[in-house]
C-alpha cells in the first residue's frame, strides 16, 4: 500500500496541475510526466482512488493521470503492477460512484485490453459476464458499457485466423448469456412501458447490448447467432415498432438528442444493415419484415434533429437492399417514385437547422456539408448515397424520375428565386447524387453518368453559357451573380465546381479564376470558405503524361497572373477577425505557395507578414490541429521555394519567428513543438551562410530532457541537431554541446524504439566534425553501440548501424573504420563483417542507402586483413551483388495529394510534406557497379588469386559481373 507521504505529494502535483496560472501549473505537468515513468506511479494512482476524504476534483484528475499512463506508458508497466492493476480495476471501475471516474477507469480498461486481452487478461471477459447476473440495470449498464468497450476493436477488424481465433474464444464466453440478458431485458419492456424510471435503463442495456451484438457478428457470422436468428430478429423487430409517449425515452419534442429509444433503433438498423450486405442468404427469410418495420419508422418520424441517427440508418438499409440480391423488391410499379418523392427530396431539402448554422455556426453548417458530418448525422448524405445505390440496378428509371423532380424545382425557382431559392439547392445536391458514379477524395468525381447533362466540353478562352448542359446554365450564373437569391447558392455552385473538376479542362480553370477570387472576397464565412476549398482541389489536380509523369491541370506559369489578386484575397480572409482558424483558407494558401514555387518571391514580404501574424494569435492556444499541420506546411514552401535564396526575406522570418519559437519552448506548448523543429531544421538546412546566433539560443532549451522524454519530439529533435552539427559544427564543438548530445544518444536513442535516429545523428557526428572533435569520444560511442546491438538483434538496428559504418567508410576508409572497432575490442571488426554485414547487407531498402552500402562494401574488398580471409571475401563480394541487384522500392507516382495529413490532433509527430528533409548522396560522382568493376580490377592486379574464388561463384553471378566492367569499359571476364 502507498504510504500517506506519497500520496500527500500526489494530491498537491495533482492540485497544482489544475492551477490555472501556468507558473504553478507547468512546474507539476513536468512532475507528474517524470513521476509517470516510475514503476510503481500507476498502482500509487488507481490506490489514490481509494482514499475516503480525498476531494472529487483530485480523484478525477487522478484518475485522468492513470488512464493517460496506460494509454502512452503500459508497455513499461513491470508485470507485477500490471498484474496488480489487472486484477483490481474492474471492482474499482464498478464500485465507484462518480461517473467521471467511472468513464476514465473504463477507458483505461479497454486500452489495457487492446494490449493484454483476450492472451494476457484470460479472466477479463469470464468476469464481467458473472456480474451479468445482477437484477439492478444501471449496474447492468456499466457492465455492458465496459464489455462494449473491449470488444468494440471487432467492428472493424480485418477477417483473419488470428481475429477468428479471439472471437471463438469470447463467443463461448458471451454468447448464450448475451441472448439471455437480452431476452429478459425485452420482456421488461411490456410491463414497464409507462414507468420511465425502469424503461430508460433497460433500453439503455438493450441498447448497449445490440452494439455488442453488431461488434461479435462485424467480421464473420457466428454459428450460435445463425442459429437463434429467429429469437435475435424477433427482438429487433419488436424494438423497431415500439413506440412511446414519454418524453425521457422518446426525447424532448424542442430538443437536438435523440431519445434513447430512438437511440436503440438506429442500432438496430445498424445490424440489419449489416446483416443484408455480408449474410444476405442467411438472412433471405427476413427481409421483407424489416423493409416493413423500416419503411414504417421512415414514414411517422419528422425532419426534426433529434431522428437524425434513425433516419440515416433506416436510409442506409434501403441503399443496402436495393444495391443487393433484393433489388427486385424495387421493381414494383411506383416504388422508386414514392422513395424519391418521400424519402429523396425531404431528406435533401435544408432545414431551419442547416439555414441558422450557415448564419451563426457556419463551421458546423460546412462540417456536415464539405465533410458529411459524421456517419450519423448527415440526412443529405443519406439520401445522396440512397440515389447512387438506385442507379446500381435502375440506372436508366432513377435518371429519369429524379430529371423530372429536377426540372420540376428548377421551374419552381425561376418562378420565384427569392422565394424559391432551396428548390436550386436541391435540385443541385439531386443531379450531382444522379451524375457521379464513383469518386476519390483527392480527385473528385472521376466517372460520370452519360445520362446527365452535367457539363459541354468547352475549347474556348472563355466560358459560353450552354442552355442544356446543367454547369452552363445553372452553375455558372450563381457564380457570376453579385447578389444572388441565397447565398448557399453560391456555395452550392463552388462545392459543384470541385466535384467535377476532374471534367473541367484548363480553358474552364482559366475562367473560373476571376469569379473564385471574387467569391474569396465574400464576407460571408461560408462561400469565401468554399472559394478556399474549390481554388485548393482544383490546383491539386494532375494529369499524367504520356512518360508516366504527373503535372499540374493549372501550373505555376498559368497561375501566376492571378497571384497578385489570390494572395491579397486569401491573406484578408485568413487574418479577418472572424477566420476561427479556418483550415480551408490555410490550406489554399499552401496550394498556391506549393504550386508558384519561386513565383511567390515577389509577394514573399506579405506572405511572411501573414503567416506569422496568424501563428502569433493562435500559438499559446491551438485549437485546429488541421488548420496548425498546414500553417506549418505553409511555412515550409515559402521556406524551401524563397527563404533559401532571398536573405531578406531568410532574415524577416527569423526575426519574426525566433520570439515565438522561444516562447513555446519555455511555455511547453507541446502541440507546436513537432513543427517548430521542423521549421528550424528546415532553415538551418537551407541556409547558405554561418548560422546567425539567435539560433544557438535556443540549443540549450532543445537539450532539455524534458523534450526528449516525449516519443512525439524523438525524430524532429534528432534532424534538427544533425542540422546544427553539420552547418554550425565549431559552434557546438567550442560550446561544449557536443558532451551533452552524446549523452541524449546514450540515454534516450540507444533504444529499441528509437535505434536508428540514434544511429543517423552519430552520422551526423562523424560525417560533419573534424576527427579531433569526436576523437575523445569514439571509442566509447562504439563501445555503447556493440552493446546495443548485443542485447537488441533487430534488423531496424543493424541496417541503421551498417549505413552508419559506411558513411564513416566513405568519409575517412575502411583501414580507419576497422581500426576503430579493433580500439574497441581484438577481433570486433571480423565479428562485425560476418554476423551483421553479411547477414543483413542484403536487406537493405532505398535507392540511396544501397548505393551508399555497396560503395562502402567494395572499398571493405580490397582491405588486406579481408583479402586474406577468403571466406569471408567471397560473401562480402556475393552480398554486394545482391544489394546491387535488389529491386527498387521506389513507387511509381501518381497524382495523389501528397499533403494530406495522415493523423493529426493532440501531442504526435506528423512530418511535413514540404518539410521533409532532402536525401544527401555523399558519393554524386560515383556509380555503385562501375565501382564494384573497378575495385575488382584493382584486386586482379594486386591479387590475382583472387580470380579463382570469383570464378568458383555461381554462373549467374559470374555473368552479372562481366555485365558490370563490360559496361565499365574493364577487359575482364569471369
């Protein structure tokens, strides 16, 4: 048990973590970060939970703090703690009264079990399924709520004999006490229908246990469920024609949240759903009844928020059937015009929601409109993807009914625009749901139905309103108009414009450019947020070339007579008072850097100007992790396109930025830290002249161990000292830093995890120092380097260690190399050569790492202690050769967004696509066979011996040999 002193002390770090002054409050982030990597830190926290008279506010924070241990730490938990946790977080978790404590105490259970369960945790599931047994619901529903939670990692799971494996293990488990609990819970509806403080927890447990039921069933159908089908469907189809008048389980009438209810039937449609897409023929016997008992539910809900869920769920089941065996339900007369005219249009028709979020909540409007808010919640989403599953089997009927609703509206608006606009605005969201057969996020759409008119082919310089083509006649005007019926108009028109982009030739791109600056202009929110988007995605486009190259649809000698008048409207917009961080806009902005290049230099003093006024105003508090990835992207182009070759403008932003840089390291804004050593490598890697000393202000802060203690910061920090070692080496050998970095490679990248950054900054040491510098240090460098490698066999490791070797080959030679690891040990360097470097030369990857490898094999071949060792020779040649002929990893391009982010949000590393640091080729002017023929030539003169052991090899590699000095130009044979 922790004793009263330590729990003392974490109470008041605890305490002062919740300090809203940062002098008081950081000081005990810091505490409690080192505290987490104690052993035993986790068990003092989950004990802390246990003390009687502790505030709630601490136990909440303490309870936090654990969860967050798990989640970044568990793996460095001794087995005796995890043990310890294991076998008592499942009591506390349920015993506690404070559902805050509660959630966080089930969060951290369902990360341990990510790790540990079912292999390591076997009495895990066996557990919370005997506490099943409870009569009490909202027991029930914390039980439930934590085994959804486990098992809910199945519902996206990928079918393989490992997962199949896990869930036989937990369906023997679950299964029949799943169906029992589930069978009484329903038959405690009945009697409790008017009686809500019953009902609510026991539609709470159904609810719960219908997503447990989804999670079990999402990978493969379970023989015990197929086999009670009939009792499992029977519930669901009680559930989905039970109704209610009470406003606790059916929700508020004014309200946003679904009532539970509603709740329990989207969960519902959601395993009916599954059900008709992956068992069709198991579940053949069913469908009829569920398109009755959804249909039903479709036509007495509302348009009201609160049945958003049900109704995207109840549209989606329609959308699976008529795509599946059971379109044939949809061939009855009128049928695909009653879904069109009852379900379609009402579902795409705006709402007084949607019309007050594009006023007062315009983030939330473009959210659900650009994004389509989350699977649950987008009812347009819905009922576009409901049209696209229609034209699967009725391609030819859809189009025609949905012309004719189209026609219908559009007449209804040219009747009475102002009046009338929302009818334009469906019938676009229609002819677009009717016209795309399939799309990319990066590309648009990328076929369209022939049926639909959506656009002529236009040739000219200039755009010519076409009556019968849709973009011509209604796309085109919006854009054009000064005062528009309705703003969303516009906004329409500019989502219109980037979906078919991929059907919009240059001349088009040309013409558009004028209005799209136009609409950025716009002091509405939404329609300068859409230009932003639309001017983005239409200079993402490329087209491949007939060499297999990709090139931009609108390049930068295009562009660039719009650069004064889209910079200056992109740079008002992004510094408005009202640009809520608005990622769309920051994004645009780096797409016009990115495809400029140097063209941006003139209009480089603004650019700088802008950005950094935005990074000002949102550094000490980020909210967009989006929009920050691409600030910082930004940065980086006009870093890499003008900065390295304008010293005025490599001036402005450092002076502007440096203050900010050091503000967030002192301040520990641990979001932008990743970034920002981004950004400084990129500026020391560019720069052409001797760093100024700004930049050595900051080196002390970077050696903090505080920083390096965080995985988020390892790769970053790592390029950013490598830079500072090799463009300001004299600085940091006469400051004394370099003791200080050998000693965050011995402590923090000398590891499993990070064995390579450790590896490619002693590179940086020994590539770009004066022997005299690293002199004094390398015997103990290599030493702890064969340590590493003794105790860690990784291949990640050794690769890193062989680049490593090779560079110091190639910068000084193989005898200084050898001599070195012999300094360290008698014998080391032949050890080295046999049980690394031929064992693992050959796995090799990256053109230039090859390169680099064999160039520093072929200068180990003619090493006089290696020549006299044959063996040894004859696999270092034959290794060689292997390396030499692997095939190449690189891929092919091709024209995807190379920017997108792959994560974003919280405390991680995401690099920069125009960050990224450029490949150095140390060895420009030598080609790795040409060398190889040489070095072998050389040997043959020096050792002609040496010619029978190549002539012993196999004739394949005999031959690819005498390929390599034939083209050398070498008279040899072998």
């Amino acid at each position: 048990m922790a004793s009263q002193e330590n729990l003392n002390q974490l109470a008041a770090l605890i305490q002062d973590s919740q300090n809203p002054d940062p002098n008081v409050r950081k000081p005990a982030e810091v505490n409690l970060q080192s505290a987490s990597r104690d052993p035993g830190f986790s068990i003092l926290l989950l004990q802390s939970l246990q003390v009687p008279n502790w505030p709630e506010h601490i136990k909440q924070g303490s309870a936090v703090q654990f969860k967050n241990v798990v989640k970044y730490q568990w793996d460095s938990v001794p087995e005796g703690p995890a043990t310890q946790i294991k076998e008592n977080i499942v009591n506390l978790m349920l015993s506690t009264s404070n559902n805050n404590i509660q959630k966080q105490l089930s969060a951290a259970l369902a990360l341990i079990s990510e790790k540990d369960f079912p292999d390591n945790w076997k009495n895990l599931l066996p557990d919370l399924v005997a506490r099943l047994q409870s009569n009490d619901f909202n027991v029930l529903v914390k039980v439930l709520s934590t085994i959804e939670s486990i098992l809910k990692r199945y519902h996206d799971a990928m079918k393989t004999e490992e997962v199949l494996l896990e869930l036989q293990y937990i369906l023997a488990i679950i299964q029949e006490p799943l169906l029992r609990l589930y069978t009484g819970a329903m038959s405690n509806i009945e009697p409790n229908v008017n009686n809500a403080a019953v009902l609510f927890p026991t539609l709470k447990a159904i609810k719960l246990m219908t997503k447990i039921f989804h999670h079990l069933n999402a990978v493969d159908l379970p023989e015990y469920f197929e086999d009670h089908m009939q009792e499992w469907m029977t519930h669901f189809h009680n559930l989905l024609i039970f109704n209610s008048t009470l406003p606790q389980i059916i929700g508020e009438e004014d309200g946003d949240k679904a009532g539970i209810l509603h709740q329990v039937q989207s969960h519902v449609c959601n395993v009916i759903n599954l059900y008709t897409i992956k068992y069709e023929e198991e579940f053949n016997t069913y469908f009829m009844t569920f398109l009755k008992d959804i249909w039903s539910l479709l036509e007495r809900i509302n348009l009201e928020t609160r049945y958003d869920s049900l109704v995207v769920s109840a549209i989606r089941f329609l959308s699976a059937l008529s795509s599946g065996v059971q379109h044939v339900q949809f061939r009855e007369s009128g049928i695909l015009q009653t879904i069109c005219q009852r379900i379609v249009i009402p579902n795409l028709t705006l709402r007084e929601v949607e019309l007050e979020n594009f006023e007062d909540n315009p983030i939330e409007y473009i959210r659900r409109d650009i994004e389509g808010g989350t699977e649950s919640d987008s009812r347009r989403n819905a009922a576009t993807n409901l049209i696209k599953s229609l034209r699967k089997y009725f391609e030819g009927e859809t189009t025609t009914i949905c012309s004719s609703y189209i026609n219908e509206l559009l007449a209804k608006y040219e009747s009475n625009p102002k009046a009338n606009w929302s009818s334009k605005d469906v019938s676009i969201y229609l002819i677009t749901a009717l016209a795309v057969r399939s799309t990319v996020a990066s590309q648009g759409a990328t076929n369209i139905n022939n049926l639909v008119p959506v656009m002529c082919v236009v040739h000219s310089s200039s755009i010519v309103t076409q009556s019968r083509d849709f973009f011509g006649s209604q796309i085109l005007p919006e854009l054009q108009k000064e005062s528009p019926a309705h703003l969303i108009l516009k906004a329409d028109a500019l989502k219109f414009v980037w979906t078919f982009r991929q059907q919009l030739n240059k001349e088009v791109y040309l013409s558009l450019m004028p209005l799209i600056v136009s609409n950025l202009r716009s002091k509405n929110y939404v329609v300068h947020t859409y230009a932003a988007a639309c001017l983005e995605r239409l200079l993402s486009v490329k087209d491949r070339q007939e060499n297999g190259v990709y090139v931009p649809r609108l390049g930068k000698e295009e562009l660039a007579h719009f650069l004064p008048s889209l910079l200056d409207a992109l740079f008002v917009a992004l510094e408005s008072d009202n640009a809520k961080e608005n990622e769309f806009l920051i994004k645009a902005v780096m797409r016009v850097f990115s495809t400029s290049q140097e063209a941006i230099l003139p209009y480089a003093g603004r650019a700088i100007t802008a950005l950094v006024n935005v990074f000002s105003r949102i550094y000490r508090n980020p909210v967009n992790a989006t929009f920050n990835h691409y600030l910082f992207e930004s940065l980086a182009v006009v870093i890499k396109s003008v900065v390295k070759s304008s010293p005025e403008s490599r001036r402005q932003l450092e002076e502007t930025l440096f203050g900010i840089f050091r503000a967030i390291l002192e301040e520990d804004i641990i979001e932008f830290a990743p970034y920002m050593f981004q950004i400084l490598s990129l500026l020391i890697e560019t720069s052409t002249t001797e760093l100024s000393p700004p930049y050595f202000t900051l080196i002390q802060s970077i050696l903090q161990p505080l920083l390096w203690s965080r995985t988020s910061n390892i790769r970053p920090l790592v390029r950013l000292l490598a830079g500072y070692v090799q463009k300001g080496g004299a600085q940091i050998v006469s400051s004394g830093y370099l003791v200080q970095i050998l000693g965050v490679i011995q402590r923090t990248l000398l590891n499993i995890k990070n064995d390579e950054q450790g590896f490619f900054l002693l590179t940086a040491i020994v590539c770009y120092l004066p022997p005299d510098a690293f002199a004094p240090y390398l015997k103990d460098m290599l030493g702890s380097v064969f340590s590493y490698l003794t105790n860690n066999k990784t291949q990640k490791g050794r690769l890193a260690f062989l680049l490593f070797s090779s560079r110091i080959i190639l910068k000084y030679s193989a005898t200084f190399y050898m001599q070195q690891l012999e300094a360290v040990q008698a014998g080391l360097t032949m050890n080295a050569l046999e049980k690394i470097w031929v064992a693992f030369l050959r796995n090799a990857s990256g053109t230039l790492d090859k390169k680099i490898l064999s160039v520093a094999t072929s200068k180990l071949l003619v090493e006089p202690s290696i020549l006299q060792l044959d063996h040894l020779w004859k696999s270092l040649l034959e290794t060689d050769m292997a390396l030499l002929e692997l095939e190449s990893t690189a891929e092919e391009e091709d024209d995807q967004d190379a920017e997108e982010a792959p994560e974003l949000g919280g405390a991680h590393y995401t690099p920069l696509s125009f960050g990224v640091r450029a490949e150095e080729d140390p060895i420009p002017e030598i080609e790795p066979k040409r060398f190889l023929a040489v070095t072998l030539s050389q040997i043959a003169q020096q050792r002609p011996d040496k010619l029978a052991l190549v002539a012993s090899l196999p004739d394949n590699a005999r031959n690819l040999l005498t390929s390599y000095c034939e083209a050398s130009g070498i008279p040899l044979r072998f």
